[in-house]
C-alpha cells in the first residue's frame, strides 16, 4: 500500500491537499526550535485554519538570555518567543498557543499535561517531533541520560497522561512519532543496561537506541487500544537541524548527510565559499568534502511531507501503526527486525512503564 504522494510532493503542497482534514482540528506538537522540523509543521498548517496548534519547547527564555551556558539543559533550550514571531510574521492570525514542557523532566510532563488536559479544547493529533541526539552523557533529574528521555521516556508519559481526553466519547486520535533511520546502526536495543549505568559505554550508539522505542510504540498503542487509536512513525529523510549537533562525523556518513566545512554567520559554507541560504537554528557540524551532492538542500518545509501524511491523510485510516518512509510509502521493510514485533512491543512497553513509575492502561 502506498499513499496518495511521492517524495517530489512538498510539505505545502500536501498541506494544501489536506487543507479540508486540517481545518477545525487541535494539534500539539513537541519541540518548537526555530527552524526545525516542528517549527515547520506548525507555520505551515496554520495556513489552513485548524482550530488551535500548540507548540512546546522547554523555556520562553530568548537565546541573548541563555547565552553563554553550556549544560545541556540551556545548550538545548528552545526559543519560543522568536518561533512565534517567525510563525506569526508569515500568518499574522495563526491560531498557535506554546507549552512549555521539558520531555526530559517527568516532573515536568505531568505538569504539562495537566495544563493542557485543563483547556477547553479536545487534542486531535498529538505530533511527536522534538529530539536530542548524540550529546554527552548527562543525567537528568529523573536519573535517565538525557537522550532516551527526551526521545521516548517523556513522550511514552505524555501520551499515557493525555490519550484520556483525546479519547473520550469514541473519537479516535492520531499520534505521529518522528522517527529515523538510525535505528539500524545498532543490532539491537541495549536490553541490558538502557539507561547506561556502564557509563563508559556510553557513545554514538545513544542515539540510535532511543529511537528504537518509537517503532514499538506506535503499533503498541494501536494494538493495545483495539484500534481506538491511529500511531504512525515517520522518517523525515536527510534534513539539517539542531539534532544534529552532536552527532558523529561517522553516524552522518552512514545518514548519508552531505559535507560541509564550517559554520558561517549567514548558514554554513561550501569548499568553494559558496554560503546557500540556510534559516536561522540550523547548526552544521563539519565532516570533510562535499561530495557531489552539491550545495542545493530542499526547503525545510519540504521534508514535512510524511508526517503531514501521518497526521492528516484519511487513507491511512486503515493502515494505522504504519510506518511512512522518506519516499512517502508505507513501508515496513524500513523498520529493522530489532524494532517490530509483538514481543519486543510488550518489552518495551513493560520497561517504560517501569521508567515512568506507572501502568500504562488503554
């Protein structure tokens, strides 16, 4: 089964394909970097009059405001107030709210999900979108590493605390997870130890091992909640955030990202010097050549297509807990064998529900 688009589409033109399924609708999507990949979900479907979007980031604080501290709870905070204005500069009356939530502080998820379970508005679609990659070890308040609980512990508490709501009176809500292609870097999860208490094994594999946990959530979910609710993975493809950050030179490769040699005050700069237009919160880090890719990336809009796919298409109301590839196919070929599968659905489910101190009900 394919999808009514190919990977030509552009994330405006499948907004305006379902222009109808996205008007009158309530949406949160997490991880409001300027720039990104959520930032760009949000300002595009504006457009198209849903009735509320609510965007998350981790602070209001503006980036002259945390300038200068390097632990990672300020090195990874979002700006929301320029995303807003940025959002608000190109649809004047975007019907937008912003949430300030720390995936990584279940504290603070519950916190959050309070709020928003407080407003007089039902939740539609529930967009997983933010994501750390590749950082240093660093523990958060909870005792997790920082990039398994922005990834997956924080999104696998939000979803428990909100799905009452979105659920009630049979409506059946769609949640998206932003997932990658870096789950086949690695064999399998690391079953042993996922929190890494053998801290000096810590390393490249982090990342690939938080993402693992969203393609057995998503089909988890759907299974769990005999179809009361539609959960989609999604790959974005090779785009250029402020994930990237931290990430090895030699994980990039296998990605397939294209080199580039330093950043630049207005984006980032080729071998030849050429410096193609890049929007502010895009930060590249150096590999080595340039490849023949050359310097022309899509426009970030254009990377939205599948989780637009994900969150908006009605033929997908058949194949719920899909998987979307980068191609805009349903793909299950895409996933790895360590990331599907009844059994290791339910693994992961029970040790998430460890981690979040709670049973997980549907």
């Amino acid at each position: 089964m394919s999808t009514t688009f190919d990977q030509k589409c552009t994330g405006i033109e499948v907004a305006e394909a379902f222009s109808k399924e996205i008007r009158g609708k309530t949406i949160l999507v997490t991880g409001g970097t300027l720039g990104g990949l959520g930032a760009e979900f949000v300002k595009t479907i504006v457009k198209h009059s849903p009735k509320l979007v609510i965007l998350t980031a981790r602070t209001k604080a503006n980036r002259a405001q945390t300038r200068g501290y390097r632990s990672m709870v300020t090195f990874f905070t979002y700006w929301i107030d320029e995303t807003f204005d940025a959002i608000r500069q190109d649809t004047p009356e975007a019907p937008v709210r912003s949430l300030i939530l720390d995936l990584s502080s279940l504290k603070d998820v519950r916190r959050a999900a309070d709020e928003v379970n407080a407003y007089g508005v039902t939740i539609d679609i529930l967009v997983h979108n933010a994501g750390v990659a590749g950082c240093p070890l660093d523990r958060t308040e909870d005792g997790f590493p920082l990039v398994l609980a922005t990834n997956h512990i924080g999104p696998f508490l939000l979803t428990k605390l909100l799905l009452p709501k979105m659920r009630a009176e049979g409506r059946i809500p769609r949640i998206v997870f932003v997932a990658s292609s870096a789950h086949k870097f690695v064999d399998t999860f690391r079953w042993d130890d996922p929190l890494y208490l053998k801290e000096d094994e810590y390393g490249p594999a982090s990342y690939p091992d938080s993402k693992i946990p969203s393609y057995l959530f998503a089909p988890a979910l759907v299974r769990r909640s005999g179809g009361g609710v539609h959960a989609y993975t999604v790959c974005p493809g090779i785009v250029y955030t402020q994930l990237q950050r931290y990430l090895a030179p030699e994980q990039k490769q296998k990605m397939g990202y294209p080199s580039v040699v330093r950043l630049h005050e207005r984006g980032w700069e080729s071998q030849d010097g050429n410096i193609p237009h890049r929007p502010r919160g895009y930060h590249i880090v150096c590999i080595e050549d340039l490849d023949n890719t050359g310097c022309g990336f899509p426009a970030e809009s254009d990377y939205l297509f599948n989780a637009l796919i994900a969150a908006f298409d009605l033929q997908l109301f058949d194949a719920p807990g899909a998987h979307i590839s980068s191609a805009c196919k349903i793909a299950p070929e895409d996933v790895a064998e360590h990331a599907k599968g009844l059994d290791l659905e339910e693994r992961m489910w029970a040790l998430s529900e460890g981690w979040i101190g709670g049973k997980f009900e549907l």
